[in-house]
C-alpha cells in the first residue's frame, strides 16, 4: 500500500481523473483506511470547487493568494 506521501501527491491527478488504474486503486484503498489523507482530499475538492465559481481568481486577497501559491509550489516539490 502507498504512503500518505504518495497519496497527497496524486489527489489533483486523481480528481482530475489523471491517474492510471492501479495508481487509482492504490489511491483509493489508501484513503480507505487513512483519515488525514480522507480529509486532505476533501480539501482538495473544496478548494477545486472554489476556484470554479465565477469571479472566483478575483476575490481572493492577494495575501490569500500568496499564501496559497505557496503551499501549492511546496507540494509540487515534496513530490
């Protein structure tokens, strides 16, 4: 079974409905059993919602959206 790691590292891909079949089960069975990585997806969905909402880019605070440009290059280079 796959680590937290490699679980948070495929959330966007798996999302998107980019990951490949045993990737996904891997996935998927992985958040069967792990509640940090469980909510770390639902995170994930909800900041996708979010960011589809019309006007959505424009009422984020700069300060906001820094932050969070941050965290997102951060988890692009844990991987």
């Amino acid at each position: 079974m796959i680590n937290c790691k490699d679980a948070v590292s495929r959330l966007w891909a798996y999302l998107d409905r980019n990951l490949g079949r045993a990737q996904q089960e891997e996935l998927e069975e992985h958040l069967g059993l792990c509640r940090h990585c469980c909510g770390e997806l639902e995170f994930a969905k909800q900041i996708r919602d979010r960011l589809k909402q019309p006007g959505s880019a424009t009422e984020v605070p700069p300060e906001s959206r820094a932050k969070l440009e941050t965290f997102l290059k951060g988890l692009g280079e844990k991987s």
